[in-house]
C-alpha cells in the first residue's frame, strides 16, 4: 500500500504544475488558481508575494498561456450557464 502510494506521488512529481494569478489583495497578497496536469482542476490559494515566488520556484510552477486561460474561462462559463453554440 505504501508502495502504491509513492509511486502516485512519483507521478504526481512529473506532471506540469500551473498558475494563474487571479488577483492581488491589499498589495500584500497573492490570489491564485493552482493545479497539477490540468488546469481545468484547481484549488484557489492566497499567499503573501514572497510566499508565493518560493511556492513557484519549490515547484516549478508554469503560468497559464493566453490560450490556456480562454479555455479555461468558456470551461467556467459552461460549467455555469450549459452548453452555448
């Protein structure tokens, strides 16, 4: 079991990890969108700037292509309002 569980973390490791900031609070602060292999599942976090720049580096985070942000705006806005044609 333990085994098991390493080796999922192992693969974890390798997968792309991503950013997409979301916003900037107080000056001090840091919103963001962070996901592992796809961006389309994320948690939000919040995280001081200096915080935020070791989070980055500790795991050699991506940010999101332009192209990669538009489809993850029409993902929410399905996701909200249904299919649109």
């Amino acid at each position: 079991m333990i085994e098991s569980v390493n080796s999922k973390l192992k693969d974890i490791a390798t997968l792309t990890h991503y950013v997409h900031v979301t916003g900037v609070l107080k000056n001090e602060f840091v919103e963001f969108d962070f996901s592992i292999g796809d961006p389309n599942l994320y948690v939000e976090l919040v995280l001081p700037f200096l915080q935020f720049k070791s989070f980055c580096k500790k795991y050699n985070v991506e940010e999101l292509t332009l192209e990669q942000e538009k489809a993850l705006a029409l993902d929410k806005l399905k996701w909200r309002y249904g299919n649109f044609k």
